[in-house]
C-alpha cells in the first residue's frame, strides 16, 4: 500500500478537520491518484469528505471505534457485503487488523497496481499505517499554515524523494508533488 498527503514545510497536514489551503490542481493530482482505487480514511476524513459521504468511484476502507457508525453512500456504492451490482464500496473496520486484511484482499485483487490501495488520512490513520508503505505521495507547500495535525516527517525517517514535480503555483502558494518511497 501507499500513501498520499500535502504538508506544509512543518509536515502540518490540516486544522480542526479541514485542508490548511486550497489547491484545486492539487485535488485534482489527488483524485488522479486515487480514482477506481482503494482508500483507507479514518471517520474524521469520512466526515470531511463533500457532503460528509465517500469520493465517487473509489472503493473505501474507513476505520472507526464507534461500532453503530452510519455512512451515508453516494448512488454509486454499497456497504461492503450487501448485494447488488453498484461498482464501489464501503467497507467499515474497527481495527488496524481488519483494515489490513481488507487492504490485503483488494491488493490481491489487483497485483499489477502498486497505487491499488492508497492511505488518505487523517493523521491517525497516516501514522498508524506508515510502516506498511512502500511510498509516499506528498505536495511539499513551500508555507507554513497554523496546523493542529501533522504528517511524519519523512526526511527524518530516512526515506528518499524518488521523483518531483517541476514547481506549481497556485492562489499565491508554492509547492511540488514528490514521491518518497524506502531505499
């Protein structure tokens, strides 16, 4: 599995659930990167989501505590399990087991695609499953924004930039997509 993230130059990822900017060529690099993949999310990003419900045409993996946890779906999904012929799923776990273990199959459904399954957030989920990654897509945006959630810092890890972007601009902000990945 991989990962995607934007931080900011302190490896801040957002503030009190929300983006710390808005970067429509960096939704966009995100939605190219996850489209018709497998995402995994905690329930804060869940809920953070357009109308609080999944991304369209992305199967997700979403990992809560709350047992009774309800998501409302788009028309293109079903809950994982329930019959029907809708292309997408969600799937609800109440561990990092039973997460791997959906991750795992989805893999395995999908061996040519290194990207099939992608972590997307938030800073719990990042860290919980961070080991598990073999490479990281991260938009640097060269600012720092006031954030109360932050990214491990990848540089410090040992982790190697394998790839970046040429510099992008947008709304005044700087930054570059790079992929990070274990050497």
């Amino acid at each position: 599995m991989n990962a995607i993230v934007a931080v900011d130059s302190n490896w801040g990822i957002g503030k009190d659930n929300d983006l710390l900017c808005y970067l429509p060529q960096d939704l966009q690099y995100y939605k190219s990167k996850t489209i018709n993949k497998c995402i995994i999310v905690g329930r804060k990003t869940l809920e953070s989501f357009p109308g609080g419900k999944p991304l369209p045409k992305r199967d997700i993996i979403v990992l809560t505590s709350d047992k009774n946890y309800k998501v409302t779906l788009r028309d293109t999904m079903k809950m994982a399990g329930e019959a029907g012929d809708q292309p997408y799923t969600c799937t609800l776990c109440s561990s990092k087991e039973e997460v791997l273990e959906v991750a795992a199959r989805y893999q395995a459904a999908n061996p040519d695609d290194e990207d099939a399954v992608m972590v997307c957030g938030g800073a719990s989920i990042y860290e919980m499953f961070a080991d598990y990654c073999d490479a990281f897509y991260v938009t640097k945006i060269n600012q720092s924004f006031d954030a109360d959630r932050f990214f491990p810092n990848l540089d410090e890890m040992g982790l190697k930039i394998t790839w970046e972007s040429d510099l992008q601009e947008e709304n005044g902000i700087n930054y570059t997509w790079t992929k990070y990945e274990r050497v």
